[in-house]
C-alpha cells in the first residue's frame, strides 16, 4: 500500500447541496474522484485522476495533481478554496516563530 500523501494547501469543495467537504491528502481527492464524482467526464476530470495517480507513484509533483483537481472541481461547477495554514486555524494570529 502507498504512503498517505498530503497537500501542503488542504482545500475546501462547495456542493450545489450547500454542503462542503475538506480534501487534504491524495488518497482522499482519488478516492472521492473515482466513487462519488457527480460528472465521470471532462478533460479536467481526466486529468486530475491521471495526476493523482501518477503523484501517488511520485511521477507527478503533488502540487500539479493538487491544481488538476481544482481545475476538475472548477469544471464541474465546484468551488474550492484554500484553507488557511494550520497555525491560523489553531487560534493565533501569527505564524509560529522559528528557534534556532
């Protein structure tokens, strides 16, 4: 079994239902790609399973499967957004500081 891979960026999808779900690592975003995609076509959609699945083998940089399924998600009438870096979610309103 491959090593969980995770986004630097996690992102936010918007459903027509109102509903949003957090994508944060690749398995998740192929996973969801290939069982619960509301449209199985598109160029953008078939891009985005090939890069997961090559950045899953390291063949593709997880950033560039990262930006396929946005443009999937933005093909299929999705909005996404970037969550804000895991220090802001905590609470504090700055980065935390680096120590030498």
């Amino acid at each position: 079994m491959l090593a969980e891979v995770y986004f630097s960026v996690p992102m936010i999808v918007s459903f027509p239902n109102g509903l949003t779900r957090t994508f944060e690592s690749l398995h998740d975003t192929l996973d969801f790609l290939e069982n619960e995609w509301p449209l199985r076509h598109g160029e953008r959609y078939q891009r985005a399973c090939r890069k997961c699945r090559a950045a899953l083998c390291k063949q593709t940089p997880v950033a560039v499967a990262r930006e396929a399924f946005i443009a999937a998600c933005l093909e299929a009438g999705l909005p996404v957004e970037a969550m804000p870096p895991a220090w802001h979610r905590s609470g504090t309103s700055s980065p935390p500081r680096m120590s030498a």
